[in-house]
C-alpha cells in the first residue's frame, strides 16, 4: 500500500505531529505502466462507485497530423525517448511526454495511457 499525504517535518527540520490517522481515501495505488502489445485493460473501482479505466499495454495509437489536420490510427513500433524515467525508453514504457516512433512517423504522448485507457499522440516533423 502506498500512503500520500504531507511531509512529516516542517520548512525549519521541526517534527509535525499528527492530528488524526490515516484515511482510506487517502491511500494511493501502484503505477499502471503501459506496455507495447496486444490491447489489455483494467477496471479498477474509485471512491464513490467510478470505474477507472488503466491501460496495461496497447499495440495502436491515435495520431493528430497537423498538416493535414486530421486523425489516423497508427501502430506503435517502439518507444524513442521518454523523459519520465531514465530506463522507461529501454523498456518500452509508455507515459505523457514519451516520444514513440509509430507507422506514420515519430510521435509525442499528449495523454496519460496509465489512468485515461487510450493513447493519443501528435506527429512531430
């Protein structure tokens, strides 16, 4: 289990101490990283009964090309550069930011695949 939540020390070094304990609500969950292959899913249930849709690999994206101002479905080849993690770009990691070489060309993320289910992505000439 992953607990967020604020830093236990103040600015000055000085132990702050705690008004109540820990909630529920404010646990977290292991990152969901997005893989290149056939398309998996999962559904994992939110507070107050939402459904969270969580991408654990998919082998298509949604590319924006800006010349010719539309939207093409691309294959993914692999993952190019990614600037959220030193060794992502080696795994094939796919996050907001990464830049993929797809079908069509070279492409950058422009969503998050791990929380949102679908990867989008935008041509870079």
């Amino acid at each position: 289990m992953v607990w967020q939540g604020r830093s236990r020390r103040k600015y000055t070094g000085k132990l702050l101490r705690r008004a109540r304990k820990k909630r529920k609500y404010e646990m977290g969950r292991p990152q969901v990283e997005t893989l290149i292959g056939d398309r998996k899913i999962k559904k994992e249930r939110c507070r107050g009964g939402n459904i969270k849709i969580k991408l654990v690999s998919d082998k298509f994206v949604n590319v924006y090309v800006p010349s010719e101002n539309k939207v093409v479905k691309a294959e993914i080849m692999n993952v190019l550069e990614n600037r959220a993690h030193v060794h992502y770009a080696r795994k094939n990691v796919i996050t907001k930011g990464a830049i993929i070489q797809t079908s069509v060309g070279k492409a950058k993320v422009t969503n998050r695949p791990s929380q949102e289910g679908i990867i989008n992505a935008v041509l870079v000439e």
